[in-house]
C-alpha cells in the first residue's frame, strides 16, 4: 500500500472516500489520508459546498480493492 498522491493506491483510496459519503471527488477536499492499521486507512475530508467535515474509514479486500467501512460526521 501507498500513501502518496498520484499512485494507483491513492486513487483508489480517494475513490472509496468519495463512494462512503457520496460526493464526487472533485467537490471534496482531502485534508489527510494514512494509514489506519493492517489493511486499513482512513481520510478526512471536507466538501466544498455543504462544508459538511468526515472522518471515513476503509478497508483493502483483496481482490476487490478499497470498500468503505465506516463514515463519521465531524464537527
């Protein structure tokens, strides 16, 4: 797994960020992505409309990819 913007991994994370709270990626800002344990990682986010803040875990399933596992409101 890779932390760092512009890899595949990145992408993937970002994509399964956007899916959990369903916003599309070019409307939310991405304050952080990293590492959240053994197959697991977590962002923050922000949208840029509603400024609605997140805290998004998601897991790896091989095979599958990057599947959201929890979404937090944050205030």
């Amino acid at each position: 797994m890779q932390f760092k913007e512009g890899t595949a991994d990145w992408s993937e994370m970002k994509k399964a960020i956007s899916y959990a709270v369903d916003v599309p990626e070019s409307q939310l800002i991405f304050d952080f992505i990293g590492n959240n344990g053994n197959n697991k990682a977590y962002g923050n986010v922000r949208d840029k409309q509603s400024n609605k803040k997140y805290k998004v875990d998601i897991d790896w399933v091989e095979n599958q990819g990057w599947k959201p596992a929890s979404v937090q409101v944050v205030k």
